[in-house]
C-alpha cells in the first residue's frame, strides 16, 4: 500500500489522542488514590513505655501561667503550650489537633496540599488522653522542651512527645503566633506565620539576617516558656503544681528547633541536656559551644556532601561536637530523610513518599525512622536527666544497624 500523508496524520492523531487519554487516567488513577489515602484512618506508633499518656493544652501571655487567655488582644508575647505527660490510665484518646486547628491548616496550605499530599488529620489516632490526671507513682517528673522547626508544628512530633511521656517524662512543646506556620488563639482567630518570620525565606542562607533576628526571638520565646513552667510548678494547688522537676530540664529541637535549642542551652543555666534533631546550628553557640551534653541526630546527607553549604553545615555540628563534654553523641541515620524524625513521614502522601524512596531519597521504613529517632532520644535523656548508664545508649547501636555513630 502506498504511503499516504493523509492516513498518518490520522493514525498520529488516534495515537496522541490515545495517549492523551491514558495520561488522563493516569493522573485521575493517582489523584483518586491518593485521595483514598488523605481519607484513609492511620494509628500513630504506641508508646513503648509502661506509663499511660495524657495531653493538656494552654496559652499563655506575658504575665501569665497555667490558664487559657480569655482573649488574644494582648500586645505582648503569646505562645500556644502543649503537654504531653505520665498520667492515670484513661480510654478516651485526644484528637491529633483541635478542629478549629484543622481548619486553619486547611486555610493555609490550600484544599489541593490538603486533599491529595496531606492525611487528614481528624483520621489520625494519638494514644494520649485529653486533661488525664498526673500518674501519682512519682511525685515529679523530669521535662524536656520540644521546638519544631520552621513549617512544622509542635504536635507534628505527637510520636516523639508520647514516646518520651510514657517513660516518665513531661513533654513540653509550644507555638507562638506569626512565628509558627499558623496558630488558632482561645478566640477562634487564625494567625499565619509573618514572611519577615519565615525562618526558610532565608533559603538555607547562614549569613541571612533572618535567621539572626529569628534565632533570637525562638530563645527568648523558649526563656518565657521556661519561666511560665517555674511559674506554673510553684503554685499551690492544679493538676500540674509540684509535679515537674525542673532541675532535670533537657531541650530537643527539629530543624531550625534544634539550632534554638543549643543556642538555649548555650544562653541558659537551667538545662541539663540538649538535642539537635538535624538542625543547621547558628548563633554565639558556634563559636562558643555548649558546657553540657548534647546529642545530635541527623538524617542522611551522603547524597549532598558535593555541596559547599552542606560541608559547611555539618562542619559547624563537628566542632561544636568535638568540644563537647563526657557523654555527647554524634549519630546519622542512613536512608532518612529530614522528616523522618516527625508525624509527617507519616502523614505526607504515601505515594510521594515511596517515589522519593524510589528516587533515593529518604528510602527508610517510615515507622523504622520514627522508632529510631525516639529510642535515642529516650535514651540520651534517660542518661542524663535520670542518671541511667551511659551504656544503655551506646547499646542502640546494636538494635538499630542504619546508625552510624562518630568514630564509625
């Protein structure tokens, strides 16, 4: 048969129409699956200690402690505190966030993040009960602050914070408005985060004058949060007066959260152990170092070594490492990824997740990853807030292959 123009311009037009067909149902396939998955219940990891977990909430304002703000026209500084903590067995489970806090997220990220990248948190089951009362086994308990990082917010490490407080620790992580990524206040008003207070505007740029006036005013929020707990302890009579032993006080932070929480435990007497969960340092605490132990626990960044900045980066960690007293640790997970260490590796679209892992980037088991981020930091607080041996951490290693510790 002759070759005919007319005939394969019309067989080229069935075959790209065909195409363009199962393109769109491919993407409408992945769209739907995805959708199954926002909407799909998910059990966050239980806690592996023997105490029952219960959660409170307060917002507090300059001159206040231990009570929920009527209002939020205050001029001055205001941070929205969240426990977790060793309570009496209880059957009721908290919500993962308040309704009016879903909402607010929705608003901010956009009804297509929300719907097809993100799981919906109402489907999300926690393991702490709401306002339980205090466990009475202990008469106090040890605290640890907890600092996400700059899109994150406190209750994306309801993994880590439940973990911790069923081994007989008070978890105490805030959020403070135009500073976190968005905050609801008692009033029901939605405050976004500021893109003057954007941490990542600085777009990993250390010199960035951002990131010094935000370094700042995270410590000076930590301080306050720390004042507000002494505060909040030495009144006479509610539910968590006298029940926080605040001369056993360690800090861990994610991301950005952990450049605050050495740079606090630089500036601050009161701590006892600090916590970088892969956070760039920046700050005084660079030059300076910390007088006290701290642990740092990164993801893995093998992939980016041919970078300047990240040779940088982690140069910054070593030698603020090296300097370190007895009982430091210097630990990188392999295969994880920078949010491995919270919720989200969870409740990110599990698709996107595993192409990532496909691709090479992040390919740990995600619940692997969790588990791994709160047994060391279990650990390193159990040695140096509880007094447990230091060879009860340095033993993890032989649980957890993907660790590499320093000297490795």
């Amino acid at each position: 048969m002759p070759f005919s123009l007319a005939r394969f311009g019309r067989r080229l037009m069935v075959f790209i129409a065909g195409l363009a067909v199962a393109l769109v149902g491919a993407v409408a396939v992945l769209l739907l699956t995805m959708w199954l998955a926002h909407r799909a219940p998910i059990t966050l990891p239980a806690p592996t200690g023997r105490f029952a977990v219960g959660r409170s909430m307060f917002v507090w304002t300059e001159g206040e402690a231990g009570k929920v703000a009527a209002q939020a026209a205050s001029p001055g500084r205001q941070v929205i505190v969240w426990f977790w903590y060793p309570a009496v067995h209880s059957r009721n489970r908290g919500e993962y966030v308040p309704a009016s806090w879903r909402a607010a997220l929705l608003q901010q990220q956009g009804l297509l993040m929300r719907t097809f990248f993100k799981r919906d948190p109402m489907v999300v089951q926690t393991h702490s009960a709401a306002e339980a009362p205090v466990s009475l086994e202990r008469r106090a308990y040890p605290v640890v602050l907890l600092r996400a990082g700059g899109s994150a917010l406190t209750t994306d490490f309801t993994t880590l914070a439940e973990d911790l407080a069923s081994h007989g620790f008070f978890v105490v992580g805030f959020d403070a408005p135009g500073r976190s990524f968005v905050v609801v206040l008692p009033d029901g008003r939605v405050v976004a985060r500021l893109p003057a207070l954007n941490v990542e505007n600085a777009n990993g740029n250390v010199a960035d004058p951002v990131i010094g006036k935000l370094l700042g005013l995270w410590v000076s929020d930590t301080e306050f949060v720390v004042d507000q707990l002494h505060a909040l302890d030495a009144q006479t009579s509610g539910k968590f007066a006298g029940r926080m032993d605040l001369q056993r006080l360690g800090m861990v932070g994610h991301s950005f959260g952990g450049a605050v929480a050495l740079q606090f435990c630089h500036e601050d007497p009161r701590w006892k152990a600090a916590i970088d969960l892969d956070g760039i340092p920046f700050g005084t605490v660079v030059h300076d170092g910390l007088a006290k132990p701290a642990m740092f626990l990164l993801s893995d960044h093998s992939r980016e070594m041919s970078d300047p900045a990240t040779y940088e980066v982690l140069a910054r960690i070593k030698s603020i490492y090296s300097r370190l007293p007895e009982g430091r640790l210097y630990a990188v997970i392999r295969t994880a990824n920078h949010f491995s260490f919270s919720d989200q590796i969870l409740l990110n679209s599990p698709i996107v997740v595993r192409l990532l892992g496909l691709a090479g980037f992040g390919a740990l088991d995600r619940r692997r990853g969790l588990a791994i981020s709160a047994d060391y930091v279990r650990a390193f607080f159990e040695v140096h807030l509880n007094g447990a041996p230091p060879g009860s951490l340095t033993r993890l290693a032989q649980e957890y292959p993907e660790v590499r510790t320093a000297g490795e």
